[in-house]
C-alpha cells in the first residue's frame, strides 16, 4: 500500500508497454543474420534524432524520424533498403509486441485514469493500440506531437496535466527509458523506473522514485 496520493497512472509507450525490438524477426526475414544490428542502431537513431531536432529546433513528427533512422540504420550496416522493404519495417512499428504483464496491471486500475503518454505521434499510436488486447483499458493516448516538443523538455510533461485535469504529485509515469524518468522526475511527477534490463540509471542529478522490474509492481500504489 503506497502513501501517495495517486490519480494518473500514465505510461511511456515504446520500451514500456511495447517491446521496441520485437522488430528483430521482420529484420531478420528481410537482411539475414542482420536483425538484431538493425533494431538496435535503429533504436539509438531514433532517440537520438528526437533529441537532436529538438536542440535545433526542427521539429519533425516521430513517424518521420523513426523513417530517418532505419534508413541512417540500413546505410551504416550495409544492406539495400527498397521502398517495399522500408514499408514492410516501418509497418512492424505499428504492430510491436506488448509485454505480458501489461494487460493484467492495467485491468488493476480500472479506478484510475490511465494513459500512454508518448514522444510517438497518433499515426503511430493508435493503430499500436487498436492492435494490442488492452486498448480498452487506457483512459487517453497523448503524444508530444500535440505541443512539438519531445521528451524530455518540461513543456512536453505539462500536456499531461493539461489533457488529464491533475497536479504533478498526483501521477505516477512510468518508463524504461532513464532520460525520460529524469525528465519526469525533474517535471515534479512521481516516477517508476521500469528496469526491464537491469541497467543503471542515467546521472542527471534526478532519480526515480520507484524502481520495478517489470510493471507488476506499481500495483502497490492503489490506495
């Protein structure tokens, strides 16, 4: 039973809910023995260029960036990228695999409002959702795209108070990603670092407040 005083529990997407390298088995259907080089460059790419574009200013939605990033992925590596390809790739991103315990936790919290709030944009998003057996459970899909600014700039948090009508003490983010936990924890919510791979957290001078190796565990904060 937890002390807090929590009426959101909103979700980082990629990494959280959804296994982002899920991708591995179209990759390796389509570049042999490649799969998993791609996914992971593919992946640092796409962060990286969030970050970067934020820096410069030059906003692009996060379907445009996730295109950039497999191509950049692909030249690095070697292997011809055709538009059928490229389609077919992009498209995995649309159906990534969720992990198993997401549907029974977010059953938990019927009570409360729930939502992804994600740097991904709707394109994106909802037919994610609309693919995964839990989308009847979220209140609300957000997406930075709604304010051009990504994760994890403060004004992008702030959607989350706005679309949800609640204070910072009372969300509880949840996220794998250590630079968005910094940044949700540095925004003032309470957040839940979900360390599915047994990393080490980011110094950014902010911690989470709650460490879990898998989504089972916020349940303890219903009240």
């Amino acid at each position: 039973m937890s002390n807090l005083d929590i009426k959101a529990f909103v979700f980082d997407a990629y990494g959280t809910l959804f296994d982002v390298h899920s991708v591995i088995d179209k990759c390796n259907e389509l570049f042999p023995e490649k799969g998993e080089e791609i996914s992971q460059l593919w992946r640092q790419k796409q962060l990286e260029y969030s970050f970067l574009r934020q820096l410069m200013g030059t906003y692009k939605t996060f379907y445009s960036i996730t295109k950039d990033a497999l191509y950049y992925a692909c030249v690095q590596i070697g292997v011809d990228l055709s538009d059928e390809k490229e389609k077919k790739l992009l498209d995995s991103y649309l159906e990534l695999a969720h992990y198993e315990e997401v549907e029974g936790v977010l059953g938990e919290l019927k009570s409360y409002q729930t939502a992804i709030f994600s740097n991904g944009s709707l394109d994106m998003l909802i037919p994610l959702v609309e693919q995964s057996s839990f989308g009847h459970l979220l209140d609300e899909v957000l997406t930075v795209d709604e304010v051009k600014q990504y994760k994890p700039t403060p004004m992008s948090y702030q959607l989350v108070l706005q679309k949800l009508g609640v204070k910072r003490e009372e969300v509880l983010f949840m996220s794998s990603n250590p630079w968005d936990i910094a940044g949700a924890s540095n925004f003032g919510f309470n957040t839940a670092w979900i360390n599915r791979q047994d990393r080490v957290m980011d110094e950014l001078g902010v911690k989470p407040h709650f460490v879990y190796k898998d989504l089972n565990g916020i349940v303890e904060h219903k009240s």
